[in-house]
C-alpha cells in the first residue's frame, strides 16, 4: 500500500468520525491515488489534481470543480503529514451555481409516473417503483432514505418510518398519513406474494430479490418520466427523483399559507421532518416556486396593511 493509499485510509476515518457518510469522496480519491500511483508520484500537487480533475476530456467545469473540491480536503490534510504537498487552491475553475432548479411536480404527474411503473420489465419492479415514487412524493424522504428502509424500520402498526443515520449522521422518525401506510402495507403483501425468497433486510427489493441501488432507480426514474410524456421545462430545470423533496416542501408550506396557518411555526417542524440541520437550510424552498413567492407576498402585504 503506498503513503497516499495509507494517508487515505486515515482521512476517511478521520471525516466519519465528525459524522459524515464520506462514501462518494472515498471513492474518487481512491480513483484519485490510483492516478497518482500511475504517474508514479506520492505527492499531491495542484498540476496533478488538475489532470486528474478534467478526465474525461470533455468534461464540464462543474464536473472539474467538484473532484478539485474533493481532492482539496485531502491535500489540507496531507500537507500537515508532508510539506511537499501542494494545497489545491479554490478558484483553479469557476465553478457554475450547483443548485439545479427544482421541478415541481403536479398530483397529476405523479399519478403518471406510478401508472408508468406498469410498464416495467416484472411485477416486483413495477410494485416497488409504484410504490417508492408515491412514499417520496408523500414524505419528502430522500431517495436514499427510501431506498435503505429495513423491514424493521417499517411499524405500518403505529404508522411510522424510522430513517437511521441519513444526512449528516442523523436519525428521525417519520409519522405517516393513514393512506400511506395502507399503501406500504399493500407493497408488503404484494413483495412476499412476487419474491417469497430475498436476500436482504431491505423493505423496497430489486428484481432479484436484493436492495435496490440508487443508480438502478435513477435509471429507471427516467424510464417512467419518458413513459409518462413529462418534459422538462427549460435546460436548467429537468424532472428528477429528488424533486419530489422539493415539490412535498413547497406543497406543505403552500397549503400553510392557505390555510392561514403561523409559517413561521410550520417551518421548524417540516425542517424536522425532512432532515435538515435546521430551518435555515429549509428557506431556500420559499423560492422554489411562484406561488408560494405570491402567497408570502399576499400574507406580508395583509400583515402591514393590519399593522398601518
């Protein structure tokens, strides 16, 4: 094992230990000293980071900021180990907003999408995406939450999810809606009736009876969003799984407003159940959508207008 492999090993250890997952960093700097072993080097310096930053050739700068930014905290961390190393600096390449614009899906929308996961290769498949996508689109779970749902994190008795060690290490428990609960009892019966037999604790399981993995759902996502006929609505804004997130925020916080109900109150509570470290990170979503924008407007305005 070289230095870099062993100073890897500790930098991993190092980052879990403040509670992050660090699984998708430990990976490209895997690949990322793998490259340098190649080269035959076992210092990290700024040249080396930006040739292994733009591979492939015709990757974007976003694609190069992000795999600077990883290799980044590792040289922070190398150069108090070596003073070769060169600390990557953060203005090599500019790097676009990261933050896509959410798409907003209507009931109506994600009614097709269920109804397309009928077209799915097997009927375990088709159940479980049906399923998966109204869980996402009635909770605001992440997609990974979902995905890494045991069947004990399941009390469809009590009506409650327990996500363990999701974002930022966190674990909370998710009350459910009766309807939903019917649901995710329904998948269950239809599981052990499609695959009797599994290999995993998993409560949502792949075709071969496995957890299901999230770059298999994404690409079977966009099969129901092509079968669906959902379009995007501009370049910036495509349908993704993660927008059933935002589309449950906004809609939660939409039907407040309407309901002239304390926002202010709604929101640590929604920043609870969605995961978040606190209500700040929850904000952003009062300008996701137009409406909503319009409805804090109209309740300020009828605020100042009882206050004058």
């Amino acid at each position: 094992m070289t230095s870099l492999a062993v100073a890897l090993d500790d930098y991993v250890v190092l980052r879990r230990s403040t509670g992050y997952t660090f699984r998708r960093p430990e990976k490209l700097l895997g690949q990322f000293v793998e490259f340098c072993d190649d080269l035959g080097t076992d210092v990290v310096t700024t040249e080396v980071a930006l040739r292994w930053a733009r591979l492939p050739k015709d990757a974007s700068d976003y694609w190069v900021a992000c795999r600077l930014d990883v290799v980044r905290g590792f040289s922070r961390h190398l150069v108090l180990l070596d003073s070769r190393t060169e600390v990557i600096p953060s203005d090599l390449v500019a790097r676009p907003s990261s933050r896509a614009q959410p798409f907003l899906y209507t009931e109506d929308q994600v009614r097709a999408l269920m109804e397309a996961a009928g077209s799915l290769h097997s009927p375990i498949r088709q159940v479980t995406f049906a399923t998966i996508v109204g869980l996402l689109w009635a909770t605001g779970m992440r997609v990974g939450e979902a995905l890494s749902l045991d069947v004990s994190d399941v009390d469809l008795a009590n009506g409650v999810l327990t996500v363990r060690s999701s974002k930022f290490g966190k674990s909370r428990e998710l009350p459910l809606h009766d309807s939903t609960s019917g649901a995710l009892r329904a998948y269950a019966t239809s599981r052990s009736r499609l695959c009797p037999v599994v290999d995993t604790a998993a409560f949502f399981v792949s075709a071969a009876g496995t957890r299901m993995l999230y770059c298999n759902f994404h690409l079977g996502f966009q099969q129901l969003v092509r079968q669906a006929g959902i379009a995007a609505r501009s370049p910036a804004c495509r349908p993704r799984p993660h927008d059933l997130r935002h589309s449950f925020a906004v809609r939660t916080l939409m039907q407040s407003y309407r309901q002239g109900a304390d926002v202010e109150a709604v929101l640590p509570r929604l920043s609870t159940y969605l995961g978040h470290v606190g209500p700040a990170n929850t904000y952003w979503y009062l300008s996701a959508a137009p409406e909503l924008l319009a409805l804090a407007a109209e309740r300020l305005e009828a605020t100042t207008e009882a206050r004058s």
